[in-house]
C-alpha cells in the first residue's frame, strides 16, 4: 500500500506545497486540513493512526517520547517521520518524495525515523 501523510503544525508548510507540486498524486494532509493547530502531541498521533497516515513532524523535542508513550497505550501507528528544522525545505520533499516512490505503508508501521536519512 502506498503511503500517506499527515504533517503536524510544526511542519513547515513549503514541504507539504513542495511535494504536491512535484508529485501531484501524493496523498497528504496538511495540519491545517486536520485542524491539528494546537493540538497537543498524543491527539496529533491518534489522528495519524485513526487516518492510517504517516506523521511528518519537526517537534524533535518532544515527539519521540510521546511517539514512546503512545506506542506503549496502544497497540500500532503508521510511523513517525522526523524532520528537523534546519534541514533546507528541498530536501525535505526529496526524502520524502524518495520514501513515497520506492517503500510500501508497512515498512513504517511503529517505527520513528529521523530525515534525511543520512544525518
């Protein structure tokens, strides 16, 4: 199954733009659309795993012990994708891009990577 993502309110919003302008057919949902201002870290994961959707977050500081929290209250999430701040915006659509053209859904099931990779 192809991936889907969910950007939180940490997110800058030129990667969602960035990957719907390179790769139309790209399923992903912007904070806005989720009405994810606000919200607070354990809401915004349940939404991604009642929606079946990739996180992509920039909330380095507090999302991988939430991320931990909310595995250990429940049973699954389709994975988190972090992505820092000071990564320049087009490679953050390029990884992101990358990880949608070449992996499947579950390859990300309960796991929480940090983008790029290679850093």
């Amino acid at each position: 199954m192809k991936i889907t993502y969910l950007a939180d309110a940490s997110l800058h919003h030129g990667i969602v733009l960035g990957l719907r302008l390179r790769e139309p057919a790209i399923d992903i949902l912007s904070a806005n659309e989720a009405k994810l201002e606000g919200v607070d870290d354990q809401q915004v994961l349940a939404t991604g795993a009642r929606l079946d959707r990739v996180l992509i977050t920039s909330d380095r500081k507090t999302m991988p012990e939430e991320f931990g929290i909310f595995m250990a209250r429940n049973t699954t999430s389709p994975g988190v994708f972090l992505i820092s701040q000071k990564v320049p915006v087009a490679t953050g659509i390029e990884e992101l891009l990358l990880v949608w053209a070449v992996s499947d859904a579950a390859e990300w099931r309960d796991r929480i990577c940090s983008i790029p990779f290679s850093s």
